[in-house]
C-alpha cells in the first residue's frame, strides 16, 4: 500500500444539498491527492490535502507545450453502502500509454490505483447517491519545468481532483444529435489521438462550437487522412447496430481506447451478439440510414456510459436513427454497466474494485 | 496607449553576468504583463507586477484540454542604445488567426503591441547585448475556467514574460544535425499545425527524443496525410536551395507560418533570387543531395534566425548538404535579419518598431 502523507482540511466544505442538479466538473470536494516527480529521483511525497489552488512559474512547460495527461473514472456508491470503482486498472493501462507517447515518466499500477482509493475513502461522503449521479475521478499529470526550450519536461505533478455529478448530458438517456465534421481533423494516425492528453480536446473546441451553433451537443470526426472513415465523438466511442451486427471504429491509433468502449465490445460478446471492430466509412453509414440498416447508434464514454443517437448530421444531410428513440441494446448496454458499477447486478466480470 | 496599471519590484533580482552564457528560456526577468479576460466584460486589468507564479484552480482548463496559446519574439539593443523589435505586428496577426482556431478572445494589435513595449521597457537593463544575445519576449494566452466540461473557456490569463537570451543552439551559426521523422506527426491539415498552440509541441516531443538519441538536433517532420512531403521543423521552418533556387514549403494548413520564413522570402525576392513556396517530397530532397544540386539547407525561427543544415537522415539514408558547411544564402540572410534586428543595417522594409 503506498505510504501517503494526510492533511485533512480545517474547513471542510458543506455537501452538495441532495437536490443539486450536481452540473459536470463544477464542484469539487475537500482534499486532492498530489504526488511530485523529478527526473533522478523518480516519484516523491505522495499526498492528500485541502483542496487548494496549483501554483506554477509562468515559465512551467504545461503553459506553454502542452504536455499534460488526464484520465477519467468514477466511483459509485451501492445500496449496502459499498464504494466501487469501475475497471481503475483499465485507466492504469492507458496512463502508461499515454505518458510514453508524450514523454512523461511512468507510474506503477499500484500506485495509481492506490492514490485513487486513498482519497475516494477520505472523501467517500462526497459521493452522491440519487440515479444517475456518481463521483468523477480526474487523475492528471503536468509538466512543470520552469523553462521556455521544447523537450520533455524534468519535473511533474501528479494530481487526481474529484467533483460528485449527475449525467454528463443534461439530457440524460435521451437521444443526442451528432454532428460528422468536415472540415476540421481531431487527430490522425502518428500524432496523439490515442493518447488521453490536452491537445486532442483543444483540437476539438472548433467543430464543437460549430456543431452547437448549428443544435448539436457533439461532433462524431473522420479519420485525418482520406477524411472519409468514422472516428470518435471526443468525448465518447461510438457504436453503430446495422443489420444486427454491433459495429464500432477499429482502433487505429487516431482512436482514444476507450475503457467502456472496451465493456461494450465485451457484453456484447458475452450475450452473442455480433460485434465488429472494423473501418467504416461516412457513406457506408448514410446508406444504411438511407436503407433502414442502422437500427441503432450510441456513443460510450465515462461520463455518459451510453449516449443514444438520435440524429446525425453529415454536411447537407440529416438523417434519423430508426425512430430517433433509445435502441434496445443501447438501452440493456446501459442497465447492465450501470448496474454492475452501482452493485445492482452481479459483477460476473470483476470489474468493479471496492474502495475499503 | 494602453492604460497599464503598474507595480514595481521592491526586490529586483541581480541582472546576470555579462559572461553568462544566457541558456534559452531558464531566466526571467524582473516584471511581467498580465491581463484578464472574462466571457461579457472582455480583456480587464492590463497591469505589470513584479515575476511571480500563476495561481490556479486544479480544475482550470488549461491543464485538462490544451486550451493555451503562445507567441515568440525578441527585443535587440543596438549599439547607439536603441530599443528595436522586430515586426510584433505580425506576431499579432499570428496570434489573432491562433485564437480564432482555438476558439479564444481576440486580442486587438495596439494592446497586444503596447503591452509588450511598456514590459520591455520596464525591464530593458535587461536587454543583452554580446552578440547573439537578445531579449526573448513570450506572450501566452492560458484557459482559466475551473470547470472539467470540454468546451471554450469563459475566462483567461494573458501574460507576458521575458528571458535575456543567448543563441537558441549552442552551436550557434554551426551547420545542426536534422531527422527526418517517418512514423510520428505533428499535424494535418484541418488540425492545429498553423496555430502556435501547446499540442503541436506535445506531439513533437517522441520524435525528438528519438532523434536526439540518434544524435540529431531537430526533426524535420513530414506531412500527417501522405507522409512524404516536406513540412517544418517544429521550432523552425524549412528551406532549401536546389539549382540556385531558394524552396520551401508552401503553407498548406499544418505549418506554422513563421515570421522569420515570411522575411526571407520577402528579402529573397527583393534580392532578385528565385524563390518558390511549393509542396517538396523527401524524395526530391534525396534526388537532390543525391546528384549535387542540394546547395543549401537551413531553418528559420524566431529563436534562432538562421540555422543551417549539414547533414539530414531519412530512415537508413544519411546525406550531407553540399560541404555541410554554412551556404552563402544561409549567411547573407543571417546577417541580413540580424543586421537589421541589432540597427546595424538601415530598415528600408520597416521591419522594426523602437520601444521608446
């Protein structure tokens, strides 16, 4: 177990009232766990404080190059009053891949998972419990460097930052409307669109405001390179049933491995049903719109678990997803996940890790 | 004139010693410009304070989504005591065309432009003059909200730091060693190349290890779509001699268009020399070392102003440029820029703008 240093708040907080709508990373709870790095010396002080503000040089590389790392996971608290997280190791994984793409020293396992438990325990009140809600993890990690060259930075933070929320989308499990962006590239195959970092979601605030000036809540992107095969949503996978078959985006390096992607892929298997990991193009997709085929298209994604897709727009054409409703294997993907992370349902898989 | 509020230092750091080799970006100097922005009051509270750390919330969205921007110039003591910059103007253009990919408020051209001249003078003690040396000016714009959802932020910090500097490679006007990289990208086309954002950097930095583990300086990077035209160096842009004529890439959409790329095309043409912007293969660079042709090679940056190429790798395949020493354009241009950055040289293009 690591050994981390404790300094409980003087002032905690008062909880978020039972009735707040609790909006996406907005409230954060009373301590944060901070782990400093520096090259020669490795990983030193892990530990749990107020929550307080950072305080950098101006010169700290993660102002000025970017290199910075975040991931995201949730706890959740059962009826019996356990708290669980859902697949951390998974999040683990990705860290380490992550931190190599960009250059940052590695973390072990273990002392991931271990920072992570340490302060949900510590702030396990936080956690809200009404449907639908659940405790956001947000592990990050930045460079620190006083210094204006372009390298790797020498020094990091290590910090995970935890906010109670209700749904990501406002709208809940209700259809969204997608739009497929033409114009603007998130990432391509080389560059960084695997890696969890900065880059890939400022590269995306552009079509994202286009999309919403136009009335839509998110922008499905195509591959960087023939501009004509589906990617991601940014923020979520995304998943097409056509013809019967489960289809998503194969990852191809441009693609974040997503964690409930990977879950989804995995029921799927479980309960029989056809599933494809393959290239798909933007016209094989509006041909079986146009044909019927598509009987069903949901994003997957931390925050949202599952986001039915009722609508979906590609430059002049907008199409609806059979009668724009909630599909029905949208709908059991989402009662299944959701009921193992909150302990409803038997956790036949060992994804979940109890928070002790 | 921007009305700037002004704080001095009580305790002015020591000015460093006139033999100090000055390594880039590793000391600031006494003052910084900081001004806020918030979402329906605009830019507030132009002011300069004495160098001090930024104080954010962990939450701020610059250290989740890369939301930052930055700029680079320098400040030149001529030898009549003369404070010259060299064309901020369009460093101002650079960064309204960086905010609007990046979804940022504007800066208008007379604030980003006084604030650089107020701060320069507060600190022009600062100003090195051995040769070489400069005054290397870094304004950065960083996304504030404390808020975890991916969208623009509604507020910012813009700050300018400054960093008495020596020549940016130690070299100096020594030929430097590129790899050309063929496995990771920078950026493509309708990604965030020709912006001066912190991804291009992040993305820059595998490939630059390698390189530098191969015991090359730099890394020419090829384009992220069909990976075989020439595209810049990162901290750099990229020209080459061929028969005579003066080449570089043509801004596509992933390169930045630098400000020292744009002065020497505009002294090329103004010396008569044919020169042309236009899509280059490594192929035809290869082509051309090959059969002697390749006269001259060498970057243009910022930092740096002029730095020739000796000697470039391209998977297994090493070449020498010509003698690998400095080409007679390479040192006409570099004389010419720094000529006219240090008023040794008349400014009949205008290019400097005195800070008085």
């Amino acid at each position: 177990m690591l050994d981390i240093r404790i300094e409980k708040t003087q002032n905690p907080k008062t909880l978020p009232e039972k009735d707040n709508p609790l909006v996406f990373g907005t409230i954060f709870t009373d301590h944060m766990f901070i782990m400093n790095y520096e090259l020669g010396k490795g990983w030193f002080d892990p530990r749990i404080v107020p929550y307080q503000p950072i305080v950098l040089q101006p010169s700290a590389m993660v102002f000025h190059y970017g290199q910075e790392m975040f991931e995201g996971l949730k706890a959740y608290k059962t009826e019996d009053g356990r708290t669980l997280l859902f697949r951390p190791n998974k999040n683990w994984e990705r860290v380490i891949n992550t931190n190599r793409r960009i250059c940052m020293p590695e973390i072990e396992e273990d002392v991931f998972v271990d920072a992570i438990k340490a302060l949900v325990k510590i702030d396990e009140a936080w956690i809200p419990t009404k449907p639908g809600t659940s405790l956001y993890i947000r592990p990050f990690i930045i460079a620190t460097d006083p210094f204006l060259g372009v390298r790797p930075s020498n020094t990091y933070q290590f910090i995970v930052i935890l906010c109670p929320v209700g749904a990501y989308y406002p709208e809940g499990l209700n259809p969204v409307k997608i739009w497929i962006e033409d114009e603007y590239v998130r990432a391509v195959k080389g560059g960084l669109g695997e890696a969890k970092t900065g880059a890939n979601y400022c590269a995306s605030l552009k079509a994202q405001v286009k999309a919403h000036d136009e009335g839509y809540s998110q922008v499905l992107w195509l591959d960087g390179v023939e501009r004509k095969y589906i990617e991601e949503v940014g923020a979520m996978n995304i998943f097409f049933k056509i013809n019967g078959t489960i289809v998503t985006p194969v990852l191809n390096g441009s693609i974040l491995p997503g964690i409930t992607r990977k879950s989804v892929i995995e029921l799927c298997e479980l309960w029989g049903l056809p599933v494809e990991e393959r290239k798909i193009s933007v016209d094989e997709l509006l041909d079986a719109a146009k044909s019927g085929a598509l009987e069903e298209v949901f994003g997957t994604g931390t925050a949202a678990v599952i986001s039915p897709v009722g609508h979906l727009r590609f430059e002049d054409t907008v199409f609806q997803v059979k009668d724009g409703g909630i599909g029905q294997i949208s709908q059991k993907l989402y009662d299944t996940i959701t009921g193992i992370q909150l302990g409803k349902l038997e956790d036949t898989l060992n994804w979940t890790v109890e928070v002790k």
